[in-house]
C-alpha cells in the first residue's frame, strides 16, 4: 500500500478542522477562566496603602483616572516566574503595582528581583492579608481596573502580556 502526497483540498479541511478545534478549546479557557473570576469583577478594587520594597509610598489613588493592573505573585511560584520579563514589560509603560505574597522578608524578595534582572513597583504581603482582601487564593493572580478603580477582569494563572495589555486597553473603555 503506498501513502499518496496530502491535496491542497484535504489539507485546506484539515487545517479549518484544527482551526475549529482550537478556536473551542480556547472558548472554554476563557469560559471556565469567567466563572473562576467571577466574583472578582465589577467590584471597587480593595484599597492599597503601602510603602513599595524601594520605599516609595504608594496608594492605589495614584491610578485614579486611568486603567491599571495589581498582579500579585510570589518568589516560590514557578508560573510567576515564566511571567516576570512580561510584568516587567508591562511596568515600563503602563500603570501597575505588584504584590509579592507571602514571599519573606523585604531583603529576600529584593534579592529575589535582583538575581531575576526584574524592575516593577513591588508592595510586600508578607502573611497575605492584602491577596485575602483581593480573594486571591492562588498566583500568579492580575486584576485589571477601570480609570475609576472598579475591578473589570480578573485573572488567574499565566497569561501573555498582550493579554493583560488587551484588557487593559478594553478597561479604557468603561
């Protein structure tokens, strides 16, 4: 028996069955991911009033007026750390606060960023009061606010930074 060379036709059906195939299974991420998240949004975000690890006050006021993203991850999170050179992306031009949760002490996480190569405005959450008050149970975590601090997406595991600047750019809109 001998295998004949694939047609454009079979190939053009092959790659609109891949096509639809991974088009679904994207539809149900992002569904199940909804109602994972549900609860987190349309709320006021939590206040944050914090001295940042380079200890620079920092308040959550400061983004009043215009979208912004908390993202809360930790120094043991193997996901976190995949996502770090996009968060650090991410604060060299857009409007963030992360938040190192339960992660050690200000000196550990320093040392932490600093082996990382990584940059962005980071609050300690040592005992991980300030992710109970976000409902974060797992990192890494993004909330995603509207220009008036009204929490418009919540994410929950990894995500790509054209992800996070996409919703940013949707809570614009609000």
């Amino acid at each position: 028996m001998t295998k004949t060379a694939a047609t454009p036709r079979s190939l053009k059906k092959r790659l609109l069955s891949w096509s639809t195939q991974l088009f679904f299974v994207l539809l149900a991420l992002l569904a199940v991911e909804a109602f994972l998240t549900r609860d987190s949004t349309g709320l006021m975000a939590p206040a944050i009033e914090a001295t940042t690890l380079d200890q620079q006050l920092f308040s959550l006021q400061q983004f009043k007026g215009r979208p912004a993203i908390v993202h809360f991850w930790a120094t043991w999170c193997p996901i976190c750390k995949l996502e770090q050179g996009m968060i650090n992306a991410i604060a060299a031009d857009l409007p963030i606060i992360t938040v190192a949760m339960q992660s050690g002490s200000p000196e550990e996480i320093l040392d932490y960023l600093q082996q990382q190569g990584v940059a962005y405005p980071v609050v300690n959450d040592p005992n991980g009061s300030l992710a109970g008050q976000y409902g974060v149970k797992a990192v890494p975590a993004s909330f995603i606010l509207d220009s008036e601090g009204k929490v418009r997406f919540a994410t929950r595991g990894y995500t790509t930074g054209l992800g996070l600047r996409i919703r940013l750019w949707l809570a614009g809109w609000f």
